[in-house]
C-alpha cells in the first residue's frame, strides 16, 4: 500500500511519459500492434482502520479539539532542566582541611585552627547549592505533573506530540475538504438517490481513500485499481489508482490517456460488466 501511495503522489505527467515510452518502442519495432486490450481492475485495503470512520460533523468536533491544543503547544515553556546553572559547591577545600583537625599544619602550611572558619564561610555555599537542586527538582517535577495531566486530559485519537497533532490537522482539513465536497454532490442528486448527510464517511489517517466493501465483503477504507492490458503483447498500457469504490467512468479517461500518449486509438476493448 505504501508503494501505492508513493506512485499516487508521484505527477500524473510524468508517469504517463515513463509508461509511454516503453510502448512507443515496441510499436516501432513491431512488438505489438496495439489493437485490442482488456480493461480490468481490483480493490485494495488502504493503510487505514476500518474501525475509526468520522463523518463531517464529527471531524469539525475534532479540528476544534486540535485547534486548542495546538494553541496549548505554541503557548507551553520550554521543559525545564533538573540542575541546569545550579554551582558545584565548594567544599573540597574545606573537606580536606576538616580532616586534619588533630593533625600537625597542613601541606599548605595552614594552622588547623583555620578549618572552622573555613566551613562557616563555605556553609552560605552549600546552602545555596542545595537550595537550587531542590528548586530544579520541583521544577521537573511540575512539567512532568503537567504533562501527565495533559496525557490524561488528551483523547485517545489525538497524536501525543505536537509534530502529530499538527499532521493530524493537515489530515483533518483534508477529510473536511472531501466530504464537503461529496455533501454537495449528494445534494446535487434527485430525492430518492440522496443519502443521508452523516452516512457520507472516511478514515482520518488516510482522506484519500473511499470507503467501500472489497472483494472478500469487508466495509473499509480502500483504493480501486485499475488496468489496461494488451492482449497481443505483455505490455500494460495504462493504469491509476483511483479513491473510488468500483470502476465507473474509468474507460473514457484511459483511452483518451492512451490515445494522447501514443497517438493512435484502440481498435478492439473488452471489459466486464461489474
């Protein structure tokens, strides 16, 4: 399916030229006469959950739910981090010369006289130094409080970081754009072939995709292939990949695309009736 994909995006143009290009060497050199060709397609399960379909309103609901958290994400402080500009305190010196309290002078030449005075002065320090790991300390504790808080508040469908939230919003507006659009061709239909608003529905990870029953009968989001085969010579001669639950109005356009890429019509093309 992804290969699929990567093909869908690639420019029609010019996956029209690549399969042209083959088929105008075989017909000068006479490896087909490209007279007849048969016209047959299948369906594919698309890399989306059958399971997770929205229709339009519901969509609308999400865009707003993603629109604040986005707004939340743009707004929120860095993460803060534990010890960050706290000073190393200074008690080495002070711990070495505390140690030679009941011993003669010290290699520097000290009295151990001098040793309390010296941890009376390095006491503010230290103070300090433990103040400023406890206030880092209840600072991570606090962004971890607050993102615990927001897994929780967070539904289930929204992506956990911002990058996802903001791709599940490109996505979003893309399926908002897609069943507006298939909205106003339902109500483009007479009374009685129109369906009901909320029954027009797709999969959010995958816009593109329709949803229909493949060939084993499962409802899903999925995509229609179809192909154009020579009968005469192993070639295909046109192919697309289309979010479309069966293969109606799909002859015209690929005759007309073989035509314009090799300039001669087909003579003879056979098709099923499904």
């Amino acid at each position: 399916m992804h290969y699929l994909r990567r093909r869908a995006a690639l420019s029609r143009p010019r996956r029209r030229d690549l399969n042209d290009q083959p088929l105008l060497h075989a017909l000068a050199h006479g490896l087909t006469p490209l007279a007849q060709a048969s016209l047959d397609g299948t369906t594919v399960a698309a890399n989306a959950s059958r399971h997770q379909l929205v229709n339009l309103a519901k969509v609308g609901q999400r865009l707003a739910q993603l629109a604040q958290a986005i707004m939340a994400d743009e707004e929120s402080p860095g993460a803060v981090s534990a010890g960050a500009g706290a000073p190393a305190p200074p008690l080495a010196c002070a711990v070495g010369t505390a140690a030679d309290l009941n011993r003669g002078p010290t290699r520097t030449g000290h009295s151990p006289g001098i040793a309390p005075l010296v941890l009376v002065v390095a006491a503010p320090a230290l103070a300090t130094a433990v103040l400023t790991l406890v206030v880092a300390a209840l600072a991570l504790a606090t962004a971890v409080l607050v993102l615990v808080v927001a897994a929780l508040a967070r539904p289930r469908w929204m992506a956990a970081t911002p990058r996802g939230r903001r791709g599940q919003g490109r996505r979003l507006h893309q399926a908002q754009a897609r069943l507006a659009e298939r909205q106003t061709r339902n109500q483009g239909q007479r009374p009685c072939k129109r369906q009901v608003a909320d029954a027009s529905v797709l999969s959010p990870a995958d816009p593109e995709a329709v949803v229909g029953r493949d060939q084993e009968g499962v409802y899903r989001p999925l995509y229609n292939i179809q192909i154009l085969d020579d009968l005469d010579a192993p070639f295909i001669l046109a192919d697309d990949v289309l979010g479309q639950p069966n293969a109606a109005g799909t002859m015209g356009p690929l005759r007309q695309r073989l035509r314009a890429g090799l300039g001669r019509p087909l003579q003879r093309l056979r098709a099923d009736s499904a």
